[in-house]
C-alpha cells in the first residue's frame, strides 16, 4: 500500500507539470493525460479502509502476491510446451518427409498439421489451446493419428500430465500462497482477532447469564456449583477451551477479589486468562512470581538465623 500511495504521488506530480506546461505554452505532453485514468484507482484506498471491502482486500493482495509465482508457473508450462512441441513437429516433419506428395493429396492431412503443428510457435499454440480450452483437443490431434498411433498416445499423455499433474500442483501452490499472504497481513490479522475477542465475550455473556439463575449479575459458589454439572455449560467450557474437572477451585481463579461472587467483568476476564494451555508470558510471570517469592524468603531465613544467634548467645 505504500507503494501504491507513492504512485498515485507520483502521478499528481506528472499531471501538476501537465497544467503548468499547458498553462506557459510549452510542449504538450499527450501521453501524460493517460495518466489522468488513472486517478481512477484513488478509489481502491476505500478498500484499504473500510471493514467491508476487508475480503476485497485480501483477494487483491493475494493476486498482488502472486504474481511472482504466475510468472515462474508461465515459465514451467512454457518450457514443457516448448519440449512437446518440438517432439510433435519433429514427428510430423519426418511423417511429411517420408510420404509422397500424391498420397498427401488424397487427404487434408497435410494442410491440417501446418494449420496446427507447422513450426514451434503453431506447435505451442496449438498445445497452450488444448488444456484451455481454445480449441477441441480431439481436433488438434486428429493428425498426430495419421502420423502414428503412438504419437496420438503421446499427445493424450501431454493432456493427462498438464491437467491432472501440473495444474492441480500449481492451483495448491497459488492456494497455499493466498493462505500465507492472508495469514501474514496485519489489518486482516487485526480484525480476526478482534471478532474471536468479541465472539469469545458474548459467548461469555450467554454462560453468564445461564449461570446467574436470581439474575442478580453475580455468580455464587452455589449457583456455580448448581450449573457446573450441566451439559450445556460444561459445553460452553468445552468449547472455549476451559477445564471445568475442579469446580472449586475454577471459581476460586475467577474470583479475583475474594468476595465469593464472580461478577460479569471478572468472569470475562478470568475464562479469557483461563482459556487454552498456559502462554509463555504466563510462563515467565509465573517465574518472576517464584523468584520474588524466593528471595524474600532467603530474607527471612537470613532474619530467623540472625535471632537464633541472638538467642545461642544470650544463653
């Protein structure tokens, strides 16, 4: 997108010296006024911004992304084109060759492989049109079977291997790169994570609601204790990855205040912490914990062996 802001950049700069050589009478640049079209694309920042075009988005990064792979994908199938083809017309030039021209003239054999197998560049054509559906690849062929069964045979092997090898390996590759450029964009990213925290909370908000039978807006250890057995909220856990195996001690974690009641806002927060395995920051919060922990009790064994010092010689 940067890229994209410095180009429309660069076209208002080509189109402001347009005005001022139009304006001073100097030579009229006709080609920039192509770029004028092109203020067209302004339009495209709308999909950079808003919400709604966030698939839009993705679509064309991801066609952007690729392109570096069509050309190689361009390359690969040029080249084995390029190879199929030179077998081809090396077989109908030796068929043409070895064949009076009497007997070619009792068919249309001979206009049929220059129509479509004539040089390389025909030869390719004519490959390129049989796997895209330019042209009926039973036509094309028609000739290689005058030629020699086996060349037919060979042909049909070229179809087999183009359709069912080579595109279907580079439609999983066009695939996996869409899949990693959607991965990889932040905005994307971004939203993701914000509709998983706001379904997460709402889903919350309906075990909540569930849970608090008075709907005083407070959970209780009984109410707790009451619900925790039932299937659909032992569902509900199940499902965001909460383990309901300690009642007791679940409600304990998500009573952060002590008070023996789990309001709205602790209950959100808790399963939030809760969900999953634990996460490296919980990891190294865990050890920062320990190691405070560890030395203030070295303090304290240093104060304890002070005053039995103390006391060994006072007696």
């Amino acid at each position: 997108w940067n890229l994209f802001d410095t180009f429309l950049v660069i076209t208002g700069i080509y189109e402001v010296i347009q005005d001022f050589l139009n304006n001073s009478g100097g030579a009229n640049i006709t080609w920039i006024r192509v770029l004028r079209l092109l203020k067209m694309l302004k339009m495209l920042r709308v999909i950079r911004v808003m919400k709604f075009f966030r698939e839009l988005r993705i679509m064309l990064s991801s066609i952007v992304g690729s392109l570096r792979i069509l050309f190689w994908s361009i390359m690969m199938l040029g080249l084995i084109m390029y190879i199929f083809g030179i077998c081809f017309l090396q077989a109908v030039t030796a068929h043409l060759a070895e064949t009076s021209q009497a007997e070619l003239d009792k068919t249309s054999i001979e206009e049929d492989i220059l129509t479509n197998w004539g040089s390389v560049e025909i030869s390719m054509r004519t490959l390129l049109m049989a796997i895209t559906g330019g042209n009926d690849w039973k036509d094309l062929a028609a000739p290689l079977w005058q030629v020699g069964p086996h060349y037919y045979a060979f042909f049909l092997l070229y179809i087999a291997f183009i359709v069912f090898a080579v595109m279907n390996v580079l439609t999983g590759i066009f695939v996996d790169q869409a899949i990693r450029l959607a991965a990889l964009d932040r905005d994307n990213v971004i939203q993701e994570a914000l509709e998983k925290e706001a379904a997460f909370a709402r889903n919350m908000q309906e075990l909540f609601a569930t849970v608090d039978s008075d709907i005083n807006h407070k959970i209780t250890w009984h109410e707790f204790k009451k619900h925790i057995n039932d299937p659909k909220v032992q569902s509900y856990f199940a499902a965001m990855e909460l383990d309901v195996s300690d009642a007791k001690q679940l409600f304990t974690l998500l009573d952060n205040d002590g008070s023996n009641t789990i309001e709205i806002r602790e209950f959100i927060e808790g399963c939030s912490r809760l969900k999953g395995g634990a996460k490296s920051m919980d990891l190294l919060t865990l050890m920062e914990d320990n190691k405070h922990s560890m030395g203030q009790i070295g303090l304290f064994m240093n104060f304890v062996i002070d005053c039995f010092d103390v006391i060994l010689k006072a007696a």
